[in-house]
C-alpha cells in the first residue's frame, strides 16, 4: 500500500464525483425524497377515510355515538350496510377502509362494562390501523360536552373507555410502530444507495475502458478498492446527517443514546454495503448488470431485515437469512441505540456480525479482483 | 539476455474458448527500436500485446520483457512500460492536467517531479492553454496526443501502443509518429500495432499478422524486396474486362484496381510481363505492362493469399449460388 498512490485513486474520485451531477443529486436526493414520502406514513392525522356504519341497534344512545364518531372527521360514510358481514364484503372490495359495527345489545353491553361497538379496519393499509386508534378515543356512551364538565370523573373513565371499543384489524395484525421508520430509513437509504455507487462505479470504469488502463500501471488492487471505499463512506457519512437532521426537525424522531453511537452503527453499515458493492462489482459485466446485482440485496433487505414486518415473526428460514444481510444487525444496533438509549457496545453480537461481514467481504473483493483482463 | 533485445516471445498462444486468437507467435523486439504489428482486425494484434504487458496470460508459450518473466514478474514490469489502449482510455470527466497528476502519482513520481514534467508535456504535446479542458470535450486527435504524453509521463524503456491512430485524421497521424521517433531518439522501445500500410512502412521492423499466426517478419524493405519481380502495373481503360482476363492467367495472385490502372501480383517466377500481355490481347484489350516497384500492401496480399484463398472462393463460389 504506497499513501501517494491511494491519495491519488481518493482525489481522482472526487473530482469526478463533483462533476457527476446525476450522483451528487441522488446523494442528497434520495435521503430527502425518501424521507418525505415515509414521512406521510408517521403522519397520522387521516381524515376522510371512506366506512361504512351498520347501527344495529338503531337507538337514540347508538345514533349519538355515530355522529360522535362522524364528527372527528377521521370518517365519512360512504356506503350503507346492516349486518357485520356486509361490512366484510365492502372492506375485501376495497370499497371502505373502515366499518364500524354498533350490535343489538349496544346498550345492555355499555351497562355491562363489555365492548360496545366493534371498528374493522383494513389491515392491509397500517396508515388506516393508526387511524382507527384515533377513532378509538371517542368516548362511548356519554356525550362529550357533559364529559368536558366533569374532569376528575373523565379521568377515572379512560380504562373503561378503551375497553368499550374493540379494534379487529384484517389482513395484517402487526403494526408497524412509525417512529421505527426514520431509524430504519437511515440503513433503507445507505444499503439503497451504497451498494449501487461502489457497484456501479467499478463496472463504469471497465466499460469506459479505464480499467485497462489502470491496471497495467503499478496501482495495487488494495490501493484502488480502499480509494473508491472512502469518498463513498464520506457520503454515506453525509447522507446519514441530513436523515438525522431532518427526521428529528420534521418528524421529532428521537435519539435517546448517544450520537456518537449511531454514527458508529451507521459507520458499519456503510463499510458493509461499500464492500458487497466491491464484490458485486468484480463480478458484474455492465453497468446495468450491476444494477441488477443490488436489487438482489436490496430487496431481501427491506423485507426480511424487520424495517417492513417484525423479525420474529418471520419464519425460522427467512431469519436465518435475515442474519446474513447488513441491514438486519444495523437495525437492531440503531433501533437500540436511538430508541431505547443503548450504547452500541451492549448490542456487541449485531456490533461483531457487522464488523465479520466487512471483513469478509473486503477479502473477497480484494482477492477476487484480478489485474488481469482474463 | 542480451542487453539489446527488449521483448523475446516464444510459442506465445492463447485461445479463448474454442478460438485461437494467437497461435505459435515467436518474436524478437530490438531496444531503441519502432516494431510494429501489421494485421487486420482480429488477427491477434491486441492480444499478443496484452500478453506481452501482462494483461492476460498466455495459454502457452514464454515471454520475456525487459529481461523479467511475464506474466510473473508483470507487478515489477508495470514500472517500465507506458501503454496506449485501442479506445481512449484516460478519464473522460477529468481536465487534461487532472488526469497527468492523477497518472504521475499512480507511477509513483513525486509531486514535485509531477509538476515539472506535466507542464513539460503540456508544452511539447501542444496543450498550452487547454491544461484545464475536460479530456471527454476534445477531439480525436487531441485525446490521441493526451493519452500518448499519459504514457510516457514516467519515461518508460518500453511504450506498447495498441492502434493509436485508429481515429484521427491523416496530419495528427503524422504528428504522431514525428513524437514517436522523438521516443526511439531519447532511448523509448516502441511496439506498435496497425492497419494501416503507410504507418507500417515506418516501422523499423514488422510482424505480420494473420488470424493470430505470424506470416512474416522483418525490416520494410526485407519484406517488399522478397516480392521483387513479382508485381506488374497495368495500364489499360478497361479495367474490369482486363482484371477479369487477368484472374484467369496461371499464377495470378490478385489484381487491384488502383485509380486508372490495375496492380497485378503473381507467383514467383511466374508471368512476367510478356505473359500478361498476351493474354490481354488475346481478351482483346490494350493495355500496357510494366513491372513496379512492390509496396507492403503487395507483401501483405502474398503473405496472407495463402490462407485465404481457400475459404474466399468458397465464399465467391457460394454468392454465385445464391445470385
């Protein structure tokens, strides 16, 4: 490893970088469009949501309950229905998000403490889940202006009111908690984003005939991985701060431990990604093959590395391989630390499994690209 | 090895697949010499040069360079060889200074040195005032001279110059050779590889390439003094009736029309010039027959007849067929 000849592959990059327009725009693009859009998903104030209301017990008590429930504006009926499972057939049309069902026996059930009226909820959408929970804190079976009077008495009353509105989500029983999703969107972007760039990096040079030109100087295989490695961990390293800045300003995601420890877990992460990039590229032939390649990462990383559904819940085979990708640990690391205030060095089996996969793949990369052209 | 052999190849083969791309090249390349691979496409030129840097290796056959082992002691060779690649091969985004400092450092040359010998380069290969230009806007010839002054930035013993000239224009071609024999002055091997014929004529000796074995070797004027006697000119105004006539004359080898004239080539001690005439006449046609001076094109016509007559009638013979 001679300094002179990497600083040299660093400074190359660089300046090609500043001139590449189309990567310095998705470096800064991709985190801030991405974050935009996830960001409607933490945003929970829906309204309109088209239900349907079968009012079966047709009381004056029950008919004041739907225009409680009609006021919040979270609803707005859209379809008639009379029994519980006409609701379904609305719901598995797509033709409501929400149904609520107030039985016969509303108020027999109200004076009995039971669960008084019933909300269905396509499950499919978590976004209408969090809505319903909205609907959930209308108080049942007194009218809200006397509540407002009786502020001690409300109070007492919150258990009870919970428990008289059950939510039964279809299609999808787990929620997806949205302060997760900043936090996952961090190492949703950098394995997005890294593995593509060193990637595609590599193979452009070999397209554009560079790589021949290269390797028949006295330039080391080292020296060329570690100079295209950096710069792109600065990005990732950029990338990281602007998804940091902008999720707690916008969103107020918190970061309950220690910066210094999310950077180190986003720090591995990024080396992760640059290094499968490296690999990906030694064996790619174009551009586009290289593309392709990372969707081959990408994907199984952003279903199976618990940012989309919960790790446990998954069956034990696609855990198993769940435990190979970066993602995986990195969300448990950054989850740890920015939600639960751990320091990185309590999560040390998620710290170590980064750190191997690095390694590893650095050595294959390195080892597997030859200065040969055959 | 003796001090003045830079490149000795023996048996040097490599097949890709089922394709024998170089077969059997033996070859000897003096120092402070212009040796040059003469070739049509895909006859193996690229190739043999790859091999002889230390970009592939060979499927067999020896090489030494520099008196070190390739593709072994390829890694320690890197120092001492300049390379031009067929396709221009520099960075495209990066100013013509940019990628001098970026080729001077990855020859290990202090920045000092760096400095010094950039703008030495910039001046003698014509890039005052466009040091800060993107190589990618230039033109063919412009990025010709570039990537020539990027591999001699560390004064290699040895340049390996693959088709330089394939895309520029005939007065950057000449330029171009004026600084190579600049090199070979200042103590530069050079090995060179084209299609070109007036190109190949400047070389000090020549391989001739074809469908990866070497057909012939040795100075220009060894090669078009093996064919003396051998080529006539033909003047006539019908040229079409008269080349059709002529094919059909024993020991013919070909007979290329050139402007108004035909130029014959035959076998040796074949047809002289009395033959040719009679059998024009006896076509009916006037003409004129005279013996001309062989060129290269007519040593790369004999040396590669051999191979491919064979398959061109078959090709002839098949058209006929289908029209």
């Amino acid at each position: 490893m001679n300094t002179r000849r990497l600083f040299a592959v660093l400074q190359k990059e660089f300046r090609q970088m500043r001139r590449d327009r189309m990567t310095l725009a998705m470096i800064i693009g991709i985190p801030i469009m991405q974050l935009i859009l996830f960001g409607y998903a933490i945003n929970l104030n829906l309204r309109h949501l088209p239900a349907a209301i079968a009012d079966q017990a047709e009381t004056s008590a029950s008919r004041r309950q739907v225009m409680d429930m009609l006021a919040t504006g979270v609803i707005e009926p859209v379809a008639n229905a009379r029994t519980p499972e006409q609701l379904m057939t609305l719901l598995r049309r797509g033709e409501i998000s929400v149904g609520v069902v107030i039985p016969y026996d509303y108020e027999r059930r109200l004076a009995l403490g039971q669960e008084a009226i019933q909300i269905l909820v396509d499950g499919s959408d978590t976004v209408v889940q969090s809505a319903a929970a909205q609907l959930a804190q209308v108080p049942v079976g007194e009218p809200p202006p006397e509540n407002n009077t009786r502020l001690p008495n409300r109070e007492s009353s919150v258990p009870q009111r919970q428990s008289s509105v059950s939510i039964v989500s279809f299609y999808n029983p787990q929620r997806v908690s949205a302060i997760n999703i900043v936090p996952g969107l961090i190492g949703i972007i950098l394995t997005m984003t890294m593995v593509m760039f060193t990637a595609v990096a590599i193979v452009r040079e070999r397209e554009r005939g560079n790589m021949e030109l290269l390797i028949a100087t006295p330039v080391s295989s080292a020296e060329l991985m570690i100079g295209k490695v950096l710069p792109y961990g600065m990005v990732g390293l950029i990338q990281t701060s602007l998804i940091l800045l902008l999720g707690t300003w916008l969103f107020g995601v918190p970061i309950r431990g220690s910066l210094l420890d999310v950077y180190l877990a986003t720090l591995l992460l990024i080396l992760a990604n640059l290094t499968m990039g490296l690999l990906i590229s030694t064996r790619a032939q174009s551009q586009f093959q290289a593309m392709q390649m990372t969707f081959f990462v990408f994907l199984p990383s952003i279903l199976l590395s618990g940012f989309m559904f919960p790790f446990d819940g998954m069956p034990k085979a696609a855990q198993w391989l769940a435990e190979i990708l970066p993602l995986t640990h990195f969300l448990r690391l950054i989850r740890g630390v920015m939600l639960r205030g751990a320091g990185v060095f309590e999560l040390w089996p998620d710290l170590l499994a980064l750190v191997a996969f690095i390694a590893l793949m650095m050595t294959l990369a390195v080892s597997r690209f030859r200065k040969r052209l055959d | 090895m003796d001090g003045d052999v830079a490149i000795r190849a023996r048996g040097l083969s490599k097949t890709f697949g089922t394709l024998k791309a170089v077969d059997d090249v033996d070859l000897t390349v003096s120092k402070q010499r212009i040796y040059g691979f003469l070739g049509p496409n895909g006859s193996g030129k690229s190739t043999s040069i790859r091999m002889l840097c230390g970009l592939l290796t060979p499927t067999a056959g020896e090489i030494e360079v520099l008196g070190l082992q390739i593709p072994a002691q390829a890694e320690i060779l890197r120092q001492h060889i300049g390379y031009m690649t067929q396709q221009f091969s520099l960075f495209t985004d990066l100013t013509v200074r940019e990628n001098l400092e970026f080729l001077a450092a990855v020859q290990n040359m202090s920045a000092r040195d760096a400095r010094a010998r950039i703008d030495e380069l910039l001046v003698e290969y014509h890039f005052e005032g466009r040091a800060d230009q993107l190589a990618g806007t230039m033109s063919g010839g412009q990025k010709q001279r570039l990537a020539l002054a990027g591999a001699v930035i560390h004064k290699p013993e040895l340049l390996f110059l693959d088709e330089p000239t394939s895309a520029v224009d005939p007065e950057s071609r000449r330029d171009f050779w004026e600084k190579l024999f600049e090199l070979t002055d200042a103590g530069t091997t050079i090995l060179v590889s084209t299609h070109y014929m007036d190109e190949a004529e400047r070389c000090h000796r020549l391989a001739i390439l074809e469908r990866g074995r070497l057909v012939a070797d040795g100075s220009p004027a060894e090669l078009t003094g093996a064919l003396e006697g051998r080529t006539l000119l033909v003047e006539t105004e019908h040229q079409r009736s008269a080349r059709a006539a002529l094919m059909k004359v024993p020991g013919v080898i070909s007979a290329a029309q050139i402007g108004n004239s035909l130029r014959l080539l035959t076998e040796r001690g074949q047809a002289g010039p009395e033959k040719m005439q009679q059998a024009l006449s006896d076509a009916g046609i006037r003409a004129q027959v005279a013996p001309v001076e062989p060129s290269l094109e007519d040593v790369f016509v004999a040396v590669t007849h051999s191979a491919s007559r064979a398959e061109r009638e078959k090709a002839e013979a098949s058209s006929e067929e289908r029209s």
